[in-house]
C-alpha cells in the first residue's frame, strides 16, 4: 500500500467505496493481480470503507470485482488527468502548467541519483537495493528522507557493511560504505595446510613458498601423497603449523571421456512472443501492458531497459522496461553422428581445460565410437601440469 501524494494527483486516482465485509476479499485481490491502492480509510457509522486506486487501474479493479461479485461503488474521480479533461480546449495550457510545476516540484524534492563508493567486494546493485528497501532510491521524497534512520536499518539488515554514511547534495544522495572484514576469508588463509598430489604423477619442477619440501624432482608420487608438509617439527624446537603453499609441476598420463547421446532434449520454441512495458517514473513502476493469462512455466526471458536521455544531455530517472518472453517446449531431437561427433569435440575441450588447467600437453590420443546410441570420445594425453592442491588439518590441542 502507498500514499497518494504528488504522484498520485499527477497520474490520478479513483476514489472507491464498499461494505466493510468486502474489504478483506478486495485487498487479497489487490495483492493477487498486483493492483495498488492506498489512502484507506474506515467509516464506522456507516460501516464502508474508502480506498483510492489509480485512475489507469480503475477499469481493470472495476472489472476483476464484478467477476468475484465484490460490491464496489466509485465515489469520484481526481486528479490531473480529470482536470485536463474538465479543460476540453485548452489542452495546451492545462499541460503547460502542470509540466512546470510538476518538474519544478521533481526538480527541487525528489532524488534523482543515487552514487554509492567504498564497496570493493559489495556489489553496487546489492547495495542500491538495499537502500531502497529501507527509504532511499531514485524518486524518494527527500523531506521525508531520516538519514540516520536509513544508515542504522541498512548495517543492522547487511553484516558485510560496517559503517554508512549517507549525504543528500541537492538531489543526489551519495552513500559512503564500510565493509567489514573478511573474517571468513582472513581464516581459511591462516588454517594449517599441506599439499597433496591431485594425481599420479612423477615430480619435474617445484617451487615451495610454505611449508616443508617432502619431494624432489624426479620423484613418483601417487594421488593424495604430500608434496609440502605444514608441519615443522625438530629436536630442538616445538611443533609448529603453517599453510603449506607452492606449485609443483608433474608429468601425468591423464584419460577424458565424452559422451553425446544422438537423442537430445532440446527447446523448440513454439513462436509465440509476448511482450510487458512498464514505465519507470521517479522510482514509481507504472505499467503500460497487464495480461491476465498466466505467462507458461517454460519461456526464455529478454529484458530491454530504454533511459530517457534528452539531446545527449543526461540521464534523466525515467525508463521503459520491457520484458520479451519466449515460450518454447521440450522435445527429444535426433541429432545426426556429425553433429554428435562435432559436440563430443567441443566437450573434450572444454574437460581438458576444466581438469588440467594451465597443462602442457606433450601427448595426445583420441578414439571415437558409436556406443548404445551414444557416440563416446576417449582421449588419452600425457602432460605437464601443476599437481599440488591444499589440504587443510585440524590440530587438536
């Protein structure tokens, strides 16, 4: 629910009224079809509630209402557009004047932009949504913005920040972010830690930072053997930890297998397109397409957002949002053995990288064949690669 105000006179509002016993099964049905409606008010002498709902949704309430039999009875209609009307004529001066004072009150008491710095790790987005959450966005009413009362909801509602600031220079807000520390971060690379072989291997380079060497070059180690110990231990010294760290280089004969079954699960659109608009005015979302029919559960997405950009001269806080969706349905495909055999290529390549990153191939193999309708690519290589991957320990006390 919202408060008319400004921009409810702007884009007018229909005032209804109905029994008290209606009131609940109409706010559910607001909620259900996404209707607003604020300025609720209770009669209780004559037991009617009033409510005001804008004058672009009117006939859409109206029409939901009669079909749930929910009795509702329009008590006026208000705003700049009943008053436009009211002109016939004189179109042109009506509009005149309330562009002026409308841009002029737009001008001086909403916000226009909203700059956030400081964040490193806090995505931007992460953090303007946040902010409107709790008051301040783009098209908030600035008199009624509590700076304080905004900074304090933000950091109790977001452990990452640690302090806030916000500042409202004319009509940008510039919020100052702290983040806190990374204390998760800051203790997994303190944990102890040794480094183990990811594979079979035989040792042709290393270069240990931390830790105890428990290898040399020329060595053959097996899968989960250790390479670097981080443990120190002595006869003249206590028992210490570290996290052990380094890249050791090792000779591996490695085996990558694909399969590409000829029958898929493809998509197949079904051709239809449909399309939803909304206007972004100020931070208010007004919407210039509604469609009642449920949008079907499988559909890929497309969103444009168009910015109102004047002569090149700035952004201005309006926008066109426009939400493309595409239904398609799930078949199963057959797929020829040149495609399949096209697909298992680019697959292997892909599982190469994945599995030994950064390797230098000295060997290579592949067989293809046909296999219970799948055709199945095995390659062999034999290569260099950086085997080492930590391991962390728990020292118990």
């Amino acid at each position: 629910m919202e408060n008319s105000g400004f921009f409810g006179f702007l884009l007018g509002y229909c005032t209804l009224s109905m029994p008290r016993e209606f009131c609940e099964v109409f706010l559910n049905l607001c909620h259900r079809y996404g209707f607003s409606y604020y300025d609720i008010k209770i009669d209780d002498e004559n037991k009617k509630v009033f409510v005001n709902v804008p004058l672009h949704e009117r006939k859409n309430i109206l029409t939901a209402c009669r079909v749930r039999k929910i009795k509702v009875k329009i008590e006026g209609n208000y705003g700049a557009p009943v008053w436009l009307g009211s002109l016939k004529n004189r179109w042109g001066i009506a509009i005149g004047v309330i562009l002026s004072v409308s841009l002029f009150v737009l001008a001086q008491n909403v916000i226009w932009r909203v700059d956030v710095i400081g964040n490193e790790r806090l995505d931007t987005a992460r953090v303007i949504s946040s902010l409107a959450e709790n008051g301040l966005s783009v098209g908030a009413w600035i008199p009624s913005i509590n700076a304080d009362s905004v900074e304090q909801r933000v950091m109790i509602r977001n452990d990452d920040i640690s302090w806030m600031s916000v500042n409202i220079i004319g009509t940008v807000a510039r919020v100052e972010i702290r983040e806190s520390i990374d204390t998760e971060y800051s203790e997994k690379n303190t944990r102890p830690a040794n480094l183990v072989s990811n594979f079979d291997a035989q040792i042709v380079g290393t270069e240990i930072y931390t830790g105890f060497r428990c290898v040399k070059d020329g060595d053959f180690v097996r899968r989960g053997e250790i390479l670097a110990s981080g443990i120190y231990e002595s006869s003249k010294a206590p028992i210490r930890y570290t996290r052990a760290s380094g890249v050791v280089w090792g000779k591996v004969s490695h085996t990558v297998m694909v399969e590409i079954p000829l029958v898929q699960a493809r998509k197949v659109p079904t051709g239809e397109k449909i399309v939803k608009k909304t206007l972004n005015f100020f931070g208010k979302s007004i919407k210039l397409f509604l469609n009642y029919r449920n949008l079907p559960i499988s559909c890929d997405i497309i969103n444009y957002i168009y910015i109102f950009n004047p002569f090149s001269l700035g952004e201005l806080p309006i926008s066109i949002s426009v939400d493309e969706y595409y239904p398609y349905e799930m078949r199963d495909i057959e797929i020829s053995e040149d495609e399949a055999i096209e697909l298992a290529y680019g697959l292997l390549a892909t599982k190469i990288v994945e599995e030994l990153p950064d390797a230098q191939v000295l060997k290579k193999s592949i067989q293809g064949e046909m296999v219970d309708g799948k055709y199945v690519l095995t390659c062999h290589l034999t290569a260099i690669c950086n085997i080492a991957r930590q391991v962390e320990f728990e020292v118990l006390k």
